[in-house]
C-alpha cells in the first residue's frame, strides 16, 4: 500500500481512458480516499459555461468518466453529478462540454441544482449558513472536480473555489453584491468550503488555463492530476505547480490558516509521487497579485469614486467590435450597473459609480469582449459608454 500523502500529485499526460484510470487510481491512493461501499455521491464539476472541451474553461468528460469509473469500482450505491453556471442553462452548459453525455454513458445521473436546506458553516468569519444545492441534503460525500485555471478576481481557481458551484444559479451575485472585495469574497469562499460535508478532490489539471481566465483563458497542458481530502493544501500546491506563491493570494492563505496551520507549515505537506517544481509551468500566464480596492474605493466621496477607480483599480473594459450583443454581462450583474442599449447596436453602457468590481462580466462573456485593466480618462468613450458621467 502506497504512503498516504497530504496531496497526490500525478502525472497525467493525456485525457486517454489508460492514463486517466491509473492517474486516478494513483492520486486516491496516495491521497487517502476513503472507503465508499455503499455510499451516495455527488460529483462537482467546473462547468463555468458551455464550452467545448479543448478550450480548457470545464472539467474534461473523458475526466468525469474516469472518476465515475473509479467510483463504481469502489462500490458506491449511487452517484450524481451536477454544477450550476451563474448565466448558462446548466443542462445545455454540461451538454455542450460533453460533460452530460459523459455522466450518463457512465451510469451516472446528471442533477440541476436547487436550493436546499440551510447548512451551517463551522468556524464561520462572515457568512455563518449558506442555502446550497438540495443535491447536497441526501449524499454521503462531494467528489470535488475542479479545473485548474487562473481568475481574474482571485488570481487562482482551483478545489475552495469549485465549491462555490454549489449555490444555485444568480443566487451567487447576491454574494458579490454582499463581498465586493476581493479579500471578503475569498473569506466567504472558505466560510463555503467549511460548510460541505466530506470531500474528496481530484482535480484536473492535465490541461490548465493560463491568461485571461476563468472563461476566456489559454490552454495549457501542465499534465498532472492532483487528489486529496485537504482542499487549501491541494490549492497551495496547484497555485505553486503554476508558478504563485499562494502566500500572497489571500484566499488561499486563510484556507491554509483556517485549518489550523501557518503558512509557514505549507513546506512540510507530504506531496508525491511527484514532486512539484517551482514554477513547473515555467512560462506560464498568471494573473498579477493584488487586490480589487473595492473597499478603499467605497470610502471614498461619491464626487471622487468613479476618477479614482479610472487610474488605481483593475476594471471591466468592454470592447463593442467584439460584443455579440448576448447580454450575459447584463444578467450576471450583482450591482445592476450595466444596461444593453438596444437602440445602439446592444452596445453595453456601466455605470462607473455602480460598479463594484467583482468581474462577473468578464467570468461570463462568451466572446472574450471584456478584458481587466486601467483606463485613461480620454480613451474611455472609445472602449464603452458610462452611463454616469459627470454632467449626465
């Protein structure tokens, strides 16, 4: 029997059904999966929109088919799978990612998520229940399938952020309306991740996601698969096989922290077989550090709000040759600060003082037509209208 290690890392070249299998097989062994005999499952998936595979932006089928495999080999009595994408119909979403079709052909059931029962969260800082899937209310334990990828709010996305998956549909803008944030935002996602019940996760990171992501990124074969029943410790990991340091990602950090250790421990997690490189990927695109300053930004006189966030915040910057006038971006809005003016082509108009700078925008846009950056005052009007200047 294999040394049981705080997080399995794997080698995994390629989404082959041989390679997978024995990389799964590897990574829960080393990783400590437990017994499940006659156990109920719920699989989670990243299934971010609908996307087709190769573009790295969901959960790989050809991986959900090796984990329900490897599940059923175990002896688990029922197994469902299910995400719920805050814009995208969830069964269209899974169906054009494959990740449908993967789940039945499997012999497993594909679930909607609807809001079930309150659930309280352990050691809570800021959000002490959370309404989450009702999927969650009847199973036995979560097998967590996260992609790696980069974000723009939270710099990484991995095992912690899945999770957040689990709330249903626009129900998680009212969390970005609550955090705006960078730094709260990443405390309620722990706040999540300490209110499901056991997990276990494997995460794909056969092909990653570098750039612009969590939607609009590149992929990037990084070829590993990593498991563990730890989630800040297999996300410290990750972020490092990529090239962070999860020190300075504040969401990590406290995950790490929240489970009774200092960071400083994170150099005696037991990892293998491999051995992670710093940096593995060593030309790998990151998202720069930093926060949103959504918060020093809020203190600030309203007169004064919209120029300060022109020339020190990251913010959405739309660009009308690329918008396909969907409206996603509309929808999605926590803080109701955009509007599609139909009388002008669906040409996007935000309202600088609304927004609160959470990115939800650029998560969603399924045409890469909003990217993150600062502005100059005198070229705004040429990338998107404000729906608030001054004078207006």
């Amino acid at each position: 029997m294999a040394l049981t290690m705080d997080v399995a890392l794997v080698s995994c070249r390629d989404y082959s059904p041989a390679a997978l299998d024995a990389a799964i097989a590897q990574a829960a062994e080393s990783g400590g999966f437990p017994d499940i005999r006659g156990k109920k499952i719920l699989i989670k998936p990243n299934v971010l929109n609908a996307s087709a595979p190769e573009k790295a932006v969901t959960t790989h089928p050809e991986f959900l088919r090796a984990v329900v495999r490897f599940l059923r080999r175990l002896g688990a009595s029922e197994i469902r799978v299910g995400d719920s994408p805050a814009i995208h119909n969830p069964i269209a979403a899974a169906k054009a990612s494959g990740l449908y079709a993967a789940a039945e052909e499997e012999g497993a059931e594909w679930v909607e998520f609807s809001p079930g029962s309150p659930r309280p969260a352990p050691k809570a800082a800021k959000v002490k229940s959370f309404v989450l899937a009702s999927a969650l209310d009847d199973c036995d334990m979560v097998v967590n399938l996260p992609k790696l990828k980069t974000h723009r709010l939270t710099q990484y996305t991995g095992a912690v952020k899945n999770l957040f998956g689990l709330v249903p549909g626009l129900n998680k803008s009212g969390y970005h309306l609550r955090f705006p944030d960078r730094d709260a935002f990443g405390t309620m996602l722990v706040d999540l991740a300490l209110s499901v019940g056991p997990c276990f996760t494997f995460m794909d990171a056969v092909v990653a996601m570098e750039g612009e992501g969590p939607g609009n990124g590149k992929p990037y074969p990084l070829g590993f698969v990593l498991g563990s029943a730890d989630m800040a410790a297999l996300d410290w990991v990750a972020a490092e096989c990529i090239g962070y340091d999860p020190r300075k990602i504040p969401y990590l950090r406290e995950a790490f922290e929240r489970n009774g250790r200092e960071a400083e421990a994170a150099k005696d997690l037991e990892v293998g077989p491999e051995k992670p490189c710093k940096p593995r990927a060593g030309n790998f695109e990151l998202i720069p550090y930093g926060n949103s300053g959504s918060s020093t930004i809020g203190a600030l006189h309203p007169s004064l709000k919209t120029l300060a966030r022109m020339f020190t915040v990251d913010r959405p910057i739309f660009h009308p040759s690329l918008c396909i006038g969907c409206g996603a971006c509309v929808r999605i809005c926590p803080a109701k600060a955009l509007q599609q003016d139909k009388n002008r082509g669906s040409r996007i108009r935000i309202d600088d003082n609304a927004c609160i700078t959470c990115f939800c925008c650029h998560e969603v846009c399924p045409a890469a037509a909003i990217t993150i950056g600062k502005v100059p005052l005198r070229s705004r009007s040429a990338s998107f209208d404000s729906g608030k200047r001054r004078g207006k």
